[in-house]
C-alpha cells in the first residue's frame, strides 16, 4: 500500500460536522490518501510524509459528487421533444415510451457504451458514485440486461420496472403490469439491484400499485425509493415516508404535511434542478425544506427526456441560483446529501477512513462552482485513491 500527499490545497473541503461549520472548510491544507481510503487531513504545515507527494499550487478539494438518481442505460435521444417544449409544449412523461422503443431495439453493446460514455462525462466533471436506474426496457429480459448493464458500472443499481406502463398493456387493466413487475420481472432483477423504484404520478401509477411494488421489492431485499410529486401534488412523498424509502425525489409541488413527513422521518428530499430547467417547470423549494430540517440531496436526474445533463456542477449553480440554497448548502446537497440518499457512510466526506473520491478544482474555492456557471472547473477527479 503506498500513501500519496496532496499539499498546497487552497480550500479542502470536508464536510466533517466536528470542525465546526457545514463543509468543515479547511483552508491552506493537505490531504494524504493511503491505498483506497483517507489516511489524514489537516492544515498543510502539520502534514505527515508520504511516499509521494503532488503539489495543487491553492486549488481547492472537494469530495466527489454522489449522484443519486440518473437513468442511463437506454438508446436514442429526445431533442426533438425538448424544443418542442422550448416552444411551449408542456412536459408530461410521455416521451419515456419513445425512449422504451429505441431501448429495446438496442443492443446490449450499444446500451453498454452509452452507459460508459455517460459515466466518463460524470467522472471528467468529479462525480465518483452514481446510481443508475433501469426503467427503459419495461420486459422482464429488459430490465434484467439494463440492470446486468448498470452493473458494470456501479453497486447503485435501481430496478424501475414501475416506470410507466409500456404500450403493449395499454388496453388492459394496469393490475396486469403491476402483477408483471411485482412477480416475474422482481424474480428475475433481484440479483441485479440494490434499490426499488416506482414513478408515482399521474399516467404512471397511483398509490396503491406503488405501495404493491415497493413492498414486493423490499420483500426481496430491495431498499425503497420513490419518484414523488413531480408534476403535482400526489401521495408519493407520504407514501415514501410511510415505507420507509430512502429518498423521495422530484418534491417539486410540496404540501406541509409532505415537508413535515419528510422532516420528521428523515428520508432524504432529492432535487433535481437541471429537470426544472429542460422542462420549464417550477423549481422545487430547497430552501422550504432545508429551513425545516429535512436533508436534501442534489442530483442530475440524467435522462434523455426531462433532463439530458450529467452536470453536478450545473445542479449546484442551479440550485443556487434558482432554489435559494446558499453555495455551501448546494455542494453539501451535491456530496454529503447524495451520500445519505444511497444510505452510504463512505462517501460524500473527505474524513481519515472515508474512500477517497474527491475533485480538485481549477479554482481557490468551492465557491467558484456556482460563481462560474457552466466553466469545466474540475481539473482531476480521484477515484478510489486513483485518478481517473
């Protein structure tokens, strides 16, 4: 095992609660990683020796981005839709059954190195942990390989089986699929997929099909998470909270009682700001639910309809800008936020144990993410100990 010093870091971030701040800032600092983990952090004149040492000339570290919630596995693409909508055609989720047809059609070599190049953007941006959701194949052999395919790339598998219901159930009762998804379809993705999803919305699933396939999937070993209160106010918040879910995500129209449900059971509100921005929808309220104590993350939502982004960095200046979260708020959202979403202790912090994923940026300070919108700041991503 070799040790690596990163030293003459401008601005390190942390987010370690005990050094008294929300990012536990440190500036003019040092970084040792040892193999895969962080073995120190500190101020730089207090550093220990290492067996190599790489000198960032005041660049600021940050920990890499978790994003917990992206749907990459699939074929094709939507622009069309999109600037239809940019002339004034509301969004409804339709366009996923365009999406469904061009993934089925493909194949798994294409889905393969569509997923890859997905994830080498992220990666070249500073995000080192995604979750990537099935959901555009909607057949049990579907959504098996779109699983098998996230697979290659990351633990943070999501079966989202319960997407919207595909156009060969069209004429029959939607009990037809929900009994697919929550029978053959869970036997045959199980394996393949730490999470279980469901859209629930209006032309997707109503809240009795979403709590018949989330419990079906947390029956198998599945962990809850729940696409919630996008396009209106709706039972999926309160029906997260009600599961146990890990996160709901969307929040967009929010009741009291959702932000009160959220705050008081303590799944994590995922916000998706670069949607509102392709759909020209209202943005959700960070600040609401930050101000009563419900943890937020922040997250792409990267599809090729509603929000065909892998910009975390984008999110943060978004969520800045548009959500009237403070910069620190937003890059805690974006790291420690996602962290807690996947349910992950070992990411989303730069602490002695934690991996060490983190982003070196181009920049003296986190700041500059959201003061420099849409400049690729991140200089080098380490994963894993390793730069990549």
């Amino acid at each position: 095992m070799t040790s690596l010093l990163l030293t003459n870091i401008g601005s390190l971030v942390t987010n370690d609660p005990a050094r008294g701040d929300l990012l536990g800032e440190i500036r003019d600092a040092a970084l040792v990683m040892e193999g895969s983990r962080v073995a120190w952090v500190g101020p730089r004149t207090e550093a220990p020796a290492a067996d190599g040492a790489v000198d960032l000339g005041g660049r600021a570290v940050i920990p890499g981005f978790v994003d917990s919630h992206a749907h990459l596995v699939f074929a094709g693409d939507r622009a069309e839709e999109f600037a239809a909508r940019m002339t004034g055609t509301p969004y409804s989720a339709g366009g996923i059954r365009t999406t469904v047809a061009a993934t089925r059609q493909a194949t798994d070599e294409v889905l393969t190195a569509n997923v890859g190049r997905l994830v080498t953007e992220m990666r070249r941006q500073g995000t080192t942990t995604v979750e990537i959701k099935s959901g555009y194949g909607l057949t049990v052999a579907d959504e098996a390989r779109a699983l098998r395919i996230a697979g290659q790339f990351t633990d943070e598998t999501t079966y989202l089986g319960a997407h919207v219901v595909p156009p060969e159930y069209a004429d029959d009762p939607a009990a037809d699929y929900v009994s697919l998804v929550t029978g053959p379809m869970l036997d045959a993705v199980a394996e393949h997929a730490r999470w279980v999803d469901v859209f629930v919305e209006r032309g997707a699933f109503d809240e009795d099909q979403a709590r018949a396939i989330l419990t079906a999937g947390q029956a198998k070993g599945l962990v809850a998470r729940v696409h919630a209160n996008q396009l209106g106010e709706g039972p999926g918040v309160q029906l997260a909270c009600e599961v146990g879910a890990a996160a709901a995500d969307h929040c967009t129209y929010l009741t009291d009682a959702d932000v009160d449900a959220l705050a008081s059971t303590g799944v994590v509100a995922g916000l998706l700001p670069a949607v509102e921005f392709s759909t020209r929808s209202p943005y959700p309220d960070a600040r609401r639910l930050v101000d009563a104590g419900v943890t937020v993350a922040l997250a792409t939502d990267c599809n090729p309809g509603s929000g065909y982004s892998s910009s975390m960095p984008l999110c943060i200046a978004l969520a800045v800008r548009e959500m009237h979260l403070t910069p620190a708020e937003a890059l805690w959202s974006a790291t420690a936020g996602g962290a807690a979403s996947l349910r992950r202790t070992d990411v989303g912090h730069l602490t002695p144990g934690a991996r060490a994923d983190l982003a070196v940026l181009d920049a003296p300070s986190y700041l500059h993410l959201a003061y420099r919108p849409g400049v690729p700041l991140t200089t080098q991503t380490f994963l894993a100990g390793r730069p990549v």
